[in-house]
C-alpha cells in the first residue's frame, strides 16, 4: 500500500505538508511528481513547489537523489517501510494545482502526491492531520474507515484514481441532490449572502438529468457510470473555468455569476456559468471514459499528443450550451444568440485559414495554453471551431435520419474499452447515416476551409444575417480597455485595417483626430467608420500617429446573428424541433 498523510502545515505561508509511506520499497525506489495535470494541456511542473524533501527508512535517515526536474531515487537497505517527507507551497487560485490559505484549501493529487514508481496500481491511501475547527473536505474519492477519528481519510485502488479526485477544504455552503438515483453533492466556497444556493441546486439537477438521459435513454433502471458526483465551485471577484473529473468537477467562477435570490431572469453571467456546469459534467462521459486512443494510458512525465482534442474538448463545447436549450433553462432564442457568439468568434480568427482543428488539437501543449498576440493569427481554438464542427455533423447528419446524439451514443456503446480514434468516429458516422463522412472530415477537421453553416442551418429554419460590428472589431483590433484610461492594443488581426495602418501589440491608443479617448468607441461621437483618421499612440514610451483607413468591404465590419425563421415550412419545423427540443 502506499499512503499519503497531508497536513495544513502553514495557513499564512500556503504550505502543505505531505508524509509519503510506502511499505516494502524497491532497492532503489524511484518517486515522481507529474509535469501535467489530465485535461488541461501544458507542462506545468508541478515539482518547482516541493522543498525540503527528506526521507527515512525506519529511523535512519536515507539520501534522496534528483535524477531530474520531477523524479527521486530512495536507496533503500531491507524491506522497512519508506518514508518520504515534503513541503508543497499552494497559492494557486485556478482549479489545476493547490491553494491554501486562512480560509481555504485545496488540491490536485497531481500537485501534492509522488508517485511511487513499479506501485501505481496499488492500493493509495489518503489521510488529513488535523484540520482547521470548523473545516470540512469535500471530495468523490471513497472514504476509508478513519485510521483515528475526527481525521477524514480516503482510498482509491490506484495512483490515476488517487490524482483523478481533487480535494476542497474549508467552511463552505453545501447541498445535494439526486438525479437517476445518485447522489450529487454541490459544494460552493467564496459565496456572498443573498447567493441564491436552491437555484443554482433545482437548475444544476435539470442539466444532469438531462444529460443522463441523452446517454442512458429515459428509462430509470440505467445508471451514469458514477456512483456520486461531486460539485466543487469555488466564487472569487473574477476568473471562470472548470476541470473534469471521473465522479467529480472543480469549477472557478465570478462571484457576480452566481444566482441571487431577487434575480428576475437569468444574467448573462449566471447563464455562462450553468454552460461550465453542462460542459463538465458532459465530460465524465466524454473525455474521462469515452476518450481518444492516446489516453488509454497515461505519461505524466510529458507531454501525451492527441490530434481527436477538437472532438472531446469541441463536441462537449457544442453539447454545454445545446443543454441548456434542452433543459428548458434557456429559450431557442438566447441559444442561438450563444451560437452565434461561436460563430463570430471563428469568422474573426484569420488563424482558422492557417490550421486545422486537428493540428490545433496536437499543439495545444505549445500553443493553446500559451496564447500570445500572434495567436489569433496563427491559430484555431479546438474548443471553439470544434464546437462548430460537431454543429455540422449534427445538422448534416440530420439530413441523413441521424444526428450527433445517436453517434455519441453508440461511440459510447461500441468502443473498446471506449478509447477510440478518428477511424472509430468516421465509422460510426457512416454506419447511422447510410454516407461516407470522409470528405467532410478531410474537409473541416484536417483542413482549413470554411465551415457549410448557412447551408446547413438554413433547412433547420434559422435565418442568418448579419448587424454592425463595434469600431475595434471593425478595425482588426483587440484591445484591452481600462475603466479609467488607457486603451491598450492585445492584438492585431491579419489582413485588417488595423494591420494595414501599422498598428502593432502594446501600442497605447491616445486620441482620435486630435480627441482624446478612453474606449475606442468614444471616436464614433466625431468620427465615421467610413472616413480615414488619425490615430495618436505611445509605443515604448514614444508617442506617434499613423493614419487608419476604414475598409468598407471588409468581412469584420459585420457580426453574425441567428434567429428562428418564422415562416419556416413543417419539415424544418420539425427537424428544428428534434434538434433544439420543445
Ligand atoms: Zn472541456
């Protein structure tokens, strides 16, 4: 067995501190602590937290080698059991490592927990010193009958258990409910008073239940593949993301997003919130179970390629949202007002005519979590045209008596050991459609052109056409824009009126035409989106002007919008309605 005591070592200077027991260790046991966590794609090296590493064989002290970033040698003499001790500093506020302070605590198995070489398929055991009075810990991980009383302490039957149920710790509000006959435990840290918890509790169970029933069907005897889940959302005054978990979700929101108990109709923010809690959950079967070849087993030691990242991370982004609609939280209206920001945040990406999701997918690990100001031009969210790329298999499908619904379902059903690859999808595809997708996954998969929306949204009776866009977006411009002053360049788009003017990333944007402005949309008092200006800016602390010529053509001028075609004959109706529920 191997065993991991974790103490709250130091609130105030964010320590943990962890007692690793391995009984019966090899000669030359070798520990390491992963470079990555699962489900977010970037080397993080978790190890650069550990100090003080010390380790003992009963009493006598044993020497520790580093063999590299993330990996030790124990020279071990007998069998006695080996005990490894070490600090892990945690100020990490985002749900991929481990943060602990006065009021809060919590971690990633991945950050706090060595892995013992040769022993990963043992038995793991976790147990807290004593905890703070009044902290509880909320985690899905199985509790072990406790070793002493008022001492929480869990098992897992391995290592990727172990490190696949992250922990909260503190005073935090806490409920549950139950859908198909499981218990969901909803825990919420960092709430303000008025936080309207039976809401946030009612709505969370309509997304789960309909979940369940997309995968199992309606009937009550089948099951979600977990015996509980367990919701960990953790409110700050800014930050919105989410990890997935086999049985459980650490989820980080605004604290503003949050429902309250006056709230008339649901904000935008409390709407993108429930969207987290859809994709998340939508993950424990997508991702966590069903998941792409290269995940059979996992190298937490490196990076681990995977080209199918658009179909676990873009299909979950189509389906997060299409729930919400499904459930009955949102009108077919606000949904297509969400998928229309989908689309527009595609259109106005020059990097989708550069890669293709595929590649996108394969260098998450260098380019996805490491965006930069040429990202837009350089590159394509897998979330965010993989998420357009199920819409029109979905809907192409729907043309063929199918839809995406029935290939997840028997991808589900089918896969061995439910690990699949592209070959896996294009079968399937063509097994319920009666077609060869090939040439379609050549296309919007593996290539660059564009997506056949218009095409294929316009027999679903959804009417597209277009609206003005802002002056920024018009120009090629992202900008970052304080609340008091400074408007600062983030990026500029290929092939835009920004980028022919000379306009770069940093630049400080001062005055229009001699006027001072604050948001770049402060100009449209005095000036036109049809005439050239004059734009003053500070680049290294040198201030200069460049004359910027509004192009009246350009396709950035416009946003997408969506709506439901009113006169829509009965076949579109009801192809409309299968799709986007009643
Ligand atoms: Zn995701």
């Amino acid at each position: 067995m191997v065993a991991y005591r974790i103490e709250l070592a130091d609130l105030r200077a964010h320590q943990f501190r962890v007692t690793l027991t391995v009984q019966e260790p090899a000669a030359e046991q070798a520990l390491s602590l992963p470079v990555w966590i699962p489900g977010s794609y970037l080397i993080r090296e978790f190890a650069r937290h550990l100090s003080c590493m010390q380790a003992w064989q009963g009493r006598r002290p044993l020497v520790l080698e580093q063999v590299d970033k993330a990996r030790w040698i124990a020279r071990c003499a007998g069998r006695a059991a080996l005990r490894v001790s070490y600090l892990v500093y945690a100020f990490d506020t985002s749900v991929r490592a481990a943060f602990l302070d006065t009021r809060r605590g919590f971690f990633n198995g991945t950050s706090l927990c060595l892995r013992v070489e040769g022993r990963h398929s043992d038995e793991h055991r976790l147990e807290f010193a004593r905890l703070p009075k009044g902290w509880q810990v909320a985690t899905a991980m199985t509790p072990a009958a406790p070793v002493r009383p008022g001492k929480p302490s869990y098992h897992s039957a391995d290592y990727d258990e172990l490190v696949d149920h992250p922990f909260e710790l503190g005073r935090f509000w806490h409920d549950s409910f139950s859908a198909r006959g499981v218990r969901h435990e909803f825990v919420v840290a960092g709430a303000f008073p008025g936080f309207d918890g039976d809401r946030l509790l009612a709505d969370a169970r309509r997304i789960c239940e309909t979940q369940i029933a997309f995968w199992h069907g309606p009937r009550n005897n089948s099951r979600p593949p977990f015996k509980r889940y367990l919701f960990a959302l953790n409110a700050r005054e800014d930050g919105h993301g989410g990890l997935e978990h086999r049985a459980s979700t650490a989820l980080l929101a605004a604290r503003r997003d949050l429902p309250r108990a006056d709230m008339q109709a649901l904000s935008d923010g409390y709407v993108n919130l429930l969207g987290l809690i859809s994709h998340e959950y939508f993950h424990a079967w997508n991702v966590k179970r069903l998941k792409p070849k290269e995940f059979a087993s996992l190298d937490y030691a490196r990076e681990n390629y995977t080209r199918m990242l658009w179909f676990f991370e873009g299909v979950t982004s189509y389906y997060d949202d299409l729930m919400l609609r499904r459930a009955g939280l949102i009108d077919a209206p606000r949904y297509l007002a969400l998928l229309a920001k989908s689309v527009n945040a595609v259109r106005t990406t020059p990097g989708r005519r550069v890669q293709s999701v595929a590649d996108s997918s394969f260098d998450a690990w260098i380019k996805y979590y490491r965006a930069d100001e040429n990202t837009g031009n350089a590159t394509v969210s897998y979330y965010a045209k993989g998420a357009l790329v199920a819409l029109v298999l979905d809907l192409r499908l729907r043309q063929h008596h199918s839809s995406l619904d029935d290939v997840m379902r028997e991808l589900w059903r089918c896969g061995s050991a439910q690990a699949i690859d592209e070959n896996d999808l294009a079968q399937a595809l063509q097994a319920l459609s009666g077609r060869s997708f090939q040439r379609d996954l050549t296309s919007w998969v593996h290539g660059t052109q564009e997506l056949p929306l218009e095409s294929l949204l316009q027999p679903m009776g959804i009417t597209i056409d277009e609206g003005a866009a802002g002056l920024a977006p018009s120009l090629g411009l992202r900008l970052s824009e304080g609340p008091v002053t400074g408007v600062q360049v983030k990026a500029v788009l290929a092939d835009s009126a920004a980028a022919r003017a000379g306009i770069s990333a940093g630049d400080e944007l001062l005055a229009v035409d001699g006027w001072r402005i604050r948001k770049l949309d402060d100009a449209l008092q005095w000036t036109s989106q049809q005439q050239p200006f004059e734009l003053m800016l500070v680049r290294d602390q040198r201030v200069q002007s460049l004359t910027v010529r509004p192009d009246a053509r350009s396709p950035l001028r416009r946003t997408v919008r969506l709506s439901l075609h009113e006169g829509a004959g009965r076949e579109a109706l009801a192809k409309r309605r299968a799709w986007l529920g009643q």
